[in-house]
C-alpha cells in the first residue's frame, strides 16, 4: 500500500495477506492438529512437575492473603500481629505457618515421587517431531504473566531463549545440507505472553513472506517474555553471537523484524551489543570477536511492530490498581494479587531497556518515569510500524486509542521529551488505521510495507 506524504500508509479494511501457495500451514508430520487432542492429551511428563509446582506455590499464596485479612480485622480491635507485616501470632499464626508448612512439604514428595515416574512417561514423548501448538500457547502465556518465578523457582514449564524454525529448534546442520542458504538473515521477535509460532497469524506469517520476496531465511527467537526485558535483550545478543558462528554460510545481513515487547527486547540487544563492542575496543580485542557484539555491524534493518517504546497504559492501570489496594488495611492484604504480574509485564509501564532503569527499585511502587534515554542504533535503517483503532488521525487517537494495547505516540517513538523521542525518519514511519494489535501480523498491506522497507536499494549514480 502506497505511503502518504508523510511517509504513513492506511489501511482501512486489514484482512487476510495473499500470499499463494507456499504460505500453506506447516507441513502436518511437525504440527498437531488443533481439531485433533486438547492441551491436557499435550502435556509432557515434565509439565506434571510444573503444574504441581505452581499449585502448592498458589496454596501458600492464598493463605497469606488469608492471614493478612484476619490480621487486618484483629488490629481493628487492637490485637498485635507476629513478627512479620499482615502475620497473626499465637495459635493463629501456628495454624497459618503449619498450612504453609503441610503444602511444602505435600509439594517436595510430588516433585519426588513425579521425578521418579518422568523417565517411564517421557520414553513415550521420545522421537516425537509433533508440535503442540496449543501447549505453546499456554505456556507461553504463562511464562509473559509469571515467567520471572518461574525461572527463579527452576519450573520445568520455564520457557529456555532458543532459535526455532516452523516450531522446531534450529538445526543448522540440516540448513547446511540443503546447500542452498544464503547469508540474509531474517530474525523474527515475539511479544509478550506469545511464542514463535504465533507469527502464523489468520494463514500469513511474516517471515515466509519476507524469504520469498526477498531471499531471506527466516529464524524465530523464543523466549521467557515474563523476564525483565533487559536480561532478555543481554540473551538475544549473546544468542545473535552463537548464530551467526553457527550459520551454515557467512552472514551478510541480519534484519530483524519485531512484534510489541519484542522491540524493547531487540533495542536492548542492541545495546548490549554497542557496549560490548565500546568495551572491547577499549581492551584491545580484535575486531568480529564474540565478546566486541560483532553481530552487530550485519544488522542492517530493525523493524518494530506495534512496539510500546514509552509504554502501554495498561501496565500503568494495573499499577494504578496495586495502589488502590494497598490503600486500606482490609484490601492491603489482595494487594498480593497485583504482585503476580510478571518483571516483563511491569517493564511495559515505561518501556525498559536496560538494567539501571529498574535496578535497585520496587517495580510496584508508583513512581515517575526514570528511564535511561536509549537511542535507536546508529548505522541501522531502523522502522516504525503502528496502528490505530481509529478510523483517522486525532488527538484521542494518538493519546488513547492506539492500537488496543499500545498508543500510537508510543510506537512511535515520540514523547515530550526530546531526550526520549527515538526520531524515526518519517519515510521508515507507517500508520495503519482500522487496524487493532495483533492485526498488522496477518494483514496484507502490513506485508506489502515490510518487503517496500527491506528490498534492496538500487546504487545511486
């Protein structure tokens, strides 16, 4: 679709991208049907363990709450509580902590006696190619919500940072027996609560497209969206490294197309890249080693989808929502409830990038924006996709509206602050109208603009 002068497409009636043929669903020997078996006939032997993990965890939770509301009622009449803020003590506090104590200790002999039982489940599991695509869903989701306790708790349903073709982990010893992979790397980010395979959006996925109209070879990251999106972004960068040491062919080119939360992820690898290679030159090391970020200098196109670079308002709702609760000393006890969101989630309130922006804080105390200003990476042709619910352009549209989760100034890149504003060149800007969050992944004027931003420029002459 053709860009208007201001270098922003519309798009009134997104549907479905025509794409032919080759955008056939993944071949069925490596995909399950979604008609076939339900999520619980999915579950793996080691998913028993996670599921038995995240229950008793949410038993002690739940009597926590408990205790905290009847010592909220006790200190109404001037009753002291235990050792601990919303704790109650004597034979109250005995019965709260032996609940707790009960459900640790039911939780260890189910992680024992389930390990015991894992080897003679997990033998029917092997040689399996299938890919469970509403297992992923559902664990993908779980870890956007609470993806950072799971890691931290070591749960089997933790989902692990890889690189993953049509669902499957990338076998570049395969790639390279095909004889035929070119040095143009397609990198593709999912955003919160997503996975991989969730670029296949109402038949279309983008990556498929790009290869076919532009040569490249698509590779999908995975990864444990509940994280803090700085580690994540220290991740990507090292796993970017691995990747290009890995591929069958030199690399050339990498570009890199990101969805929503993906795009904090992909501007902190960047980051992260740019220091390690200031840090290198500094000591000396050689140029293209793995510890310069020597990935980097083969980046040539970033595109952000919908991304929040200065937040969603519905992280700053939820900790609007916190606060209130912790307001009075009957609803401070729920307040709990609001802590369950995830490191990733509460990274959307401003949009974090690096380490220090929430370091040494309460990322649940209401607290002004104190970002560190990072800008887009130097020498990148860097691209701003948005979109709005809206039928045109307006002050509502660009403040409120956005895109259903995120607002238009927002993946933008524009703010108040010069210091802030990202300054996209206005012909790599695209608004799309009509259109809601996850949308611009199966719609068709999307693709046209994406193969218009990453063709190959003729040489001037």
């Amino acid at each position: 679709m053709p860009s208007s002068p201001t270098g922003r497409s519309r798009s009134r009636n997104p549907g479905r991208a025509k794409s032919g043929g080759a955008d056939a669903a993944a071949p069925a020997e490596v995909v399950a049907s979604a008609s076939g078996s339900g999520v619980l006939a999915q579950l793996r032997a080691t998913d028993l363990r996670g599921v038995a993990r995240l229950a008793t965890q949410a038993t002690v939770s739940i009597s926590r709450v408990a205790e905290g509301v009847h010592q909220s009622v006790l200190g109404t009449i001037g009753l002291q509580g235990g050792e601990q803020p919303g704790s109650t003590r004597g034979l109250t506090g005995l019965v709260y902590q032996s609940i707790r104590g009960v459900t640790r200790l039911v939780d260890a002999g189910l992680q024992a006696g389930l390990s015991r039982l894992e080897p003679f489940f997990a033998a029917d599991e092997g040689g399996s190619t299938a890919v469970h695509w509403e297992r992923q869903a559902v664990i993908a989701a779980l870890n956007g919500v609470m993806g950072d306790r799971l890691h931290h708790d070591g749960n089997p349903l933790c989902t692990q940072m890889g690189w993953y073709q049509r669902g499957l982990p990338l076998n570049t010893r395969a790639l390279a027996d095909t004889g035929a992979v070119p040095g143009k790397v397609l990198v593709l980010v999912h955003g919160l609560c997503m996975n991989d395979l969730q670029w296949r959006h109402d038949g279309h996925d983008h990556g498929e497209h790009l290869a076919r109209e532009l040569g490249y070879t698509p590779v999908y990251l995975r990864y444990n969206t509940g994280l803090h999106t700085s580690i994540n972004g220290a991740a990507f960068s090292a796993a970017l490294e691995a990747l290009v040491a890995a591929w069958p062919v030199p690399v050339t080119e990498i570009a890199v197309v990101a969805h929503s939360m993906g795009g904090l992820v992909a501007r902190s690898a960047c980051h992260h890249a740019a220091t390690a290679r200031t840090a290198g030159k500094a000591q000396g090391a050689m140029p293209g080693s793995a510890a310069a970020g020597s990935w980097l200098p083969l980046l040539r196109h970033l595109v952000f989808l919908g991304t929040p670079h200065h937040g969603a308002p519905l992280e700053r709702a939820g900790q609007w929502v916190h606060v209130l609760l912790g307001s009075t000393a009957y609803s401070r006890p729920f307040a709990r409830l609001a802590r369950l969101r995830s490191a990733g989630i509460t990274d959307l309130r401003y949009g974090h990038v690096v380490d220090s922006d929430w370091e040494g804080r309460d990322r649940f105390r209401k607290e002004p924006d104190r970002r560190t200003p990072v800008p887009l990476p130097s020498g990148v042709a860097c691209h701003a996709l948005a979109a709005t619910l809206a039928s045109r352009r307006s002050v509502a549209a660009e403040a409120l509206v956005g895109d259903g989760l995120v607002p238009l100034n927002s993946a933008l890149g524009v703010h108040g602050d010069p210091a802030r504003t990202l300054g996209f060149a206005r012909s790599r800007q695209a608004v799309f109208y009509g259109m809601g969050h996850l949308a611009m992944l199966g719609d068709a004027a999307v693709a046209r603009q994406l193969v218009a931003w990453l063709a190959p420029r003729a040489p001037k002459t």
